[in-house]
C-alpha cells in the first residue's frame, strides 16, 4: 500500500489506529502550538488529541504528492469537554517531507486562523 492511501485512512480515523510505522524515528513536527522532534512525542500528542477532546474529526480535502512533499488540506474539528461544549473547527494544511525509504522525515501543519481565533470559538457564539 502506497503512503498516500495510508494517509487518507489515517485522515479517516484519526485519531484512532494511525500508522506511526510510516514516520522517521525523528522525525519534526511543528504546528502553532508546539514543536518537537521524534515519533513517540507525535504519539503522545495523538493520544493527548484522543483523551482530551470529544469527537475528534480530521476532513481531508486534497492531498498531492510531488517528488518527496506530500501536501493535505484538511478541518480538524472537535467538542471542547466545557460545559457549554463548543465544536471548534481549524482549517490548514499540512507538508509532509518524506527521505528515501519514503518516511515521513517532518510533518508541518500550518492554520488558515490564528491561535486567538481558536480561542475565540470557544467563547463567542457564531450567529446563525
């Protein structure tokens, strides 16, 4: 099975069962909240993902690869466990550059938002 249909059943039950066997051992990861080195760290945050928040969903709209980037536009979205539980959503991109045993060696998610307006969900309603 090629890295592209891993992908995007990863996409599809994320953050359940991903497949980490297709990431480097050190690989980097960086997006507006954090930034590490090593594919037990992304675990971690995966499992922080699936433990912390309600109905994690990952929408994948595009994904292409040219010559070793992989590209994907996607919308997270989840309940927030508030009282008045919020369904937040970001939407981004990710580039994921693979080495030549076709391992994902850095995986960079960057948000159509900023940080504040991901908070900002959780506390102003959307009129509608």
């Amino acid at each position: 099975m090629d890295i592209i249909q891993i992908l995007k059943e990863d996409y599809q039950r994320f953050p359940v069962n991903q497949t980490y066997s297709i990431y480097a051992k050190d690989v980097f990861f960086k997006d507006p909240l954090n930034q590490f080195r090593g594919v037990d760290r992304y675990k971690q945050m995966i499992n922080f993902i699936n433990n912390w928040f309600r109905a994690p969903k990952m929408d994948l709209h595009e994904i292409q690869q040219i010559e070793d980037l992989i590209k994907t536009r996607w919308t997270l979205s989840w309940t927030t466990p508030l009282p008045w539980q919020p369904r937040i959503a970001i939407s981004g991109w990710s580039e994921l550059k693979l080495n030549a045993e076709e391992l994902i060696i850095s995986h960079i998610d960057y948000w159509d938002c900023d940080r504040l307006d991901v908070l900002k969900q959780h506390f102003f309603f959307k009129k509608g």
